[in-house]
C-alpha cells in the first residue's frame, strides 16, 4: 500500500501520463451539505506522481500564485489558499487540472510549474469527446477547449448549476445535473436535450458506460440508475446509512468486466455485473497490437499479442439471445470512435485457442 501523498482529507483524481501515476489532493469541505464540517482542514490543491520506489514526489500546485478575485465565492475556504485539485485529465500528450476554488484550467508544464490556460471561471472536471475537450463548470455551463487560452461556450443544460459527470455514448456527449438529478444530450452550438431524470433525486454524480449502457450513480439517495429507450431506470442503492441526510454514488469505474462505486459517507466500494464482460484494464503500449476476442463455450477471452489479458465469469448461453438486424460495425461502438488504424482483420466462426492466438501474434 502506497501511503497518503499529503495531509489534506481528499483525493480528487488519479489518472497516468506518461507511463506514470499522478494524483490531486484535495480538502473536501461538506459545509452547507448537511454532513457537517470537516475534522481535517489542513489545505490540499497539490499534484503528486508515484516514483519507482512507490514514494509519491511533488509535482507542483496548480494555481498557488493566482491571486482570487474579490468576487470569487470561496465556500468557506480561506481566501487567497489554493487548496482543493479536483481533476487530473490527459489530453493530445498534455496533463490538464481543475482547482474547484480557482478560476480556470492549468497545464502542466513539467517539474512542478503549472499554467492558467483560461477559462474565466471555477472547473468542476473535464471530459474528452470526440477527441475534443470539454470543461464541466461550477454553475452549470460548458466549454470546449480549442487550445492555448481559447474556450468556446457550448450552453448550459436547463436548471442546471452544478455538473459533475458526462460521458460519450453512441457518439453523442451526455452530462449528469444537479438540482433536478436530470440526464442531457448535447445537441451542438448552445443547446442541451433532456433525456432522463433520476427518479427523485436531485443530482446526477458519477456516470460510466458500462456493457453498452450508460450508467449513473445519484444524490441524495446514492442509488445506481441505467438510461435506457425510455428513459432513466433503477437498478439498485449502494449506501443506505440511516444516520446520513445526503448519500452519494459518487464514482463509476469498470475493471474486470464489472461496474464498480464509491459512495459517501460510508466509503463503501460497490459492484455489480451485468451480462457477460471480459475488458483490459490499461492503456496498450504504442505501436501495432495483435488482439484476439473470442466465445469459448460459456466464457469470453481476451488475448493481446498472444497472451490472454482478460477472461470473463462462466454463464449460460441461453440466458443470453444474441439475435439481431443491426449491421456489423467495427471500431465505432457504443462508445467513442476508434481513432486508429488496422490491419488484416478476421473473423471466425470458432474460438480460437491461446497457441492459435499466440501463433497469429508472432506472425503479426
């Protein structure tokens, strides 16, 4: 186990650039959220990487030497401290990060300086879309990033003043809101369709594409909730501590072919499975790899350059009705488009073993 990167209570993202783990610290304050103020007040905001000894070193403090507006509501954080990095994303070989209390983006510029590349106000986290990126803002709008210090305002979803997530689903940019816990389809320019509501709830937290469907977790009932053709359906609560007011769902992942969440307050680590999934979770090496899928019997497997990286829970083919008039599509899923190139594509109608694969591979 690699130990605490500072003495701040929170940390905000953990993402890998450059074949190395970075993370943000943070210091969470739930004043005005009724889960009453923070025990730990010492300041976060910094950026760290993990050696090759497993110590984490200091990468700098994006936004330390901005001085804060008068005008900036500081949420009862000290003016003038730069103490909550809520947001790591890579982007076009660039690490990007958020500071919720300071105004605008920061790139980082290597060692430990850090960039304030616009624009004009608090970022709650980005998102990558059709490789273009957006910032989610602390009162509702977005922006797209056009690069060095230039933003384009793309609108800002009805009701909407907080957003924490979004996600790229059959080619359309999706954003979860708060205070109506409604789901938005972006429809180009400034403009934002409604789609869905959480039942309830009055805030979309986390969300992930997961088996194909868009996933969402909520507040203030941290319920887990699936879109679907007519809307948002409910799958499931993840944390139901009684002595809490407001409960979240707060972050999606999947790894391993399972959809996983953290939930406040009880800090529980959730997961469920639906279907039958067999995924690699890192990031392939550059260049050409050689990847297998295959169905054997009652399992998925997934081999990359001859070895097999990923195979899936056992499960009854009829439970499963794989049936359908849709075309076959290769490299633009439900998810984003692949941005790529390949090369001597096969498909056959048997599974192939991990020799086979491992023979292709070597042949590749």
């Amino acid at each position: 186990m690699i130990a605490a990167p500072d003495r701040s209570n929170a940390v905000g993202s953990v993402t890998q650039f450059n074949g190395e783990i970075y993370c943000c610290t943070g210091r969470y304050n739930p004043n005005g959220s009724q889960l009453g103020d923070a025990q730990n007040t010492r300041p976060g905001g910094r950026v760290y990487k993990v050696d090759k000894k497993g110590n984490w070193m200091y990468r700098g403090h994006p936004g330390a030497d901005d001085a804060i507006p008068e005008d900036q509501p500081t949420n009862g954080y000290e003016t003038g401290k730069a103490d909550d990095a809520t947001s790591l994303t890579v982007y076009h070989g660039d690490l990007f990060a958020t500071s919720n209390h300071r105004r605008g983006a920061f790139r980082y510029d290597g060692e430990e300086g850090w960039q304030n590349i616009g624009p004009d106000n608090r970022l709650i986290s980005f998102v990558i879309h059709e490789d273009r990126l957006y910032t989610l803002v602390n009162g509702g709008p977005i922006y797209r990033y056009n690069g060095d210090n230039d933003w384009t305002y793309c609108g800002t979803p009805e009701r909407a003043t907080q957003i924490y997530s979004a996600v790229t689903y059959a080619g359309d940019l999706y954003v979860g809101t708060w205070p109506d816990g409604a789901l938005f389809r972006y429809g180009g320019g400034e403009q934002w369709e409604r789609v869905g509501k959480a039942g309830y709830e009055q805030e979309i937290m986390g969300m992930v594409l997961y088996n194909a469907k868009v996933y969402c977790g909520s507040l203030p009932m941290a319920n887990a909730w699936r879109l679907d053709r007519d809307g948002l359906t409910f799958i499931a609560n993840a944390d139901n501590t009684p002595t809490a007011y407001l409960r979240r769902l707060w972050s999606l992942a999947v790894y391993r072919g399972r959809l996983f969440g953290g939930t406040l307050p009880s800090g529980h680590i959730m997961s469920l499975s639906a279907g039958a999934m067999a995924t690699c979770d890192r990031a392939l090496a550059p260049g050409w790899r050689h990847i297998v899928a295959t169905r054997r019997a009652d399992v998925l497997e997934l081999h990359v350059d001859g070895n097999m990286v990923a195979r899936s829970r056992a499960f009854q083919r009829a439970d499963y009705d794989l049936t359908t008039n849709s075309p076959l599509s290769i490299g633009c899923g439900v998810g984003h488009a692949f941005r790529g190139a390949m090369r001597d594509l096969r498909i056959y109608n048997t599974a192939l073993g991990e020799a086979e694969a491992r023979q292709f591979a070597q042949a590749k």
